[in-house]
C-alpha cells in the first residue's frame, strides 16, 4: 500500500509540497508513482520560472502514460533537482526523498489538502 507522509501539504492533482524547508520542497506522491507505474522521463520548470498555484508546469512520462505536473505553489523555482532528471526511477524509488523535483520561493500556497485530507481522498497509510 501507498504511504502518505505525514507534516506535507497535497495537491489534488498528487503533487507533494514541504513548507518545512526553505526554500519549499516539491514531488509527486508515492499514490500518484504507483498509478503511473515506471517514471521514465521527466520535464520540469528551470531555475527563475515563475509558477502559478494550480497551472501545468511540467510533465511526467512512465511507461503507462504522459502527465502534467501542476505547480502546488506561486513563486519562482529556485532549484531543479538534477539527480531526478538524470535517473527519474528516483520518483519511483524514493518520492518524498531523492525523488523531489524541484523547490521553489513561494509568494502563496495554492489550495491543498493536509496529510490527512489526502488519505481520505486516495487512500493510502500514513507514514
């Protein structure tokens, strides 16, 4: 069974943000790789792109199908992570760890749900 990790905030879209860190952290759920299956390219935002809360600002291809990625944040991406897109089975292996993707400097938190809202949405347990 899929894992929910506890303390992140979630998109509906399965996009994963961690406020925690500075700047925020952001992935996709271990519900949104077990459904895609094998993640086998990644198309993310560069350094300086300004994202809006809600909009497509990516995709993510596995051998099922291709996705958009929606950005769960306003603000400017800061970092891509380079070791994602050189091997993007990290989103497989590790999607709340060596698998993020980007962070950025937020200027506002979209509409997202908490660890637990998630849960009852998609099921899941929480970890």
């Amino acid at each position: 069974m899929s894992t929910v990790k506890a303390g992140l905030r979630y998109s509906e879209d399965h996009e994963w943000l961690d406020t925690a860190v500075t700047p925020a952290r952001v992935g996709v759920t271990a519900i949104a790789v077990e459904a895609l299956g094998d993640v086998v390219h990644l198309e993310l935002p560069e350094a300086g792109t300004e994202l809006a809360a809600g909009d497509p600002c990516g995709e993510i291809e596995s051998t099922k199908s291709v996705s958009d990625l929606y950005a769960p944040a306003t603000g400017t991406v800061v970092e891509v992570n380079q070791a994602v897109l050189d091997d993007p089975a990290l989103v497989n292996e590790d999607p709340y760890g060596a698998g993020w993707l980007f962070t950025v400097e937020m200027s506002a938190e979209g509409t997202l749900l908490s660890a637990e809202e998630y849960l009852e949405r998609n099921g899941g347990e929480l970890a």
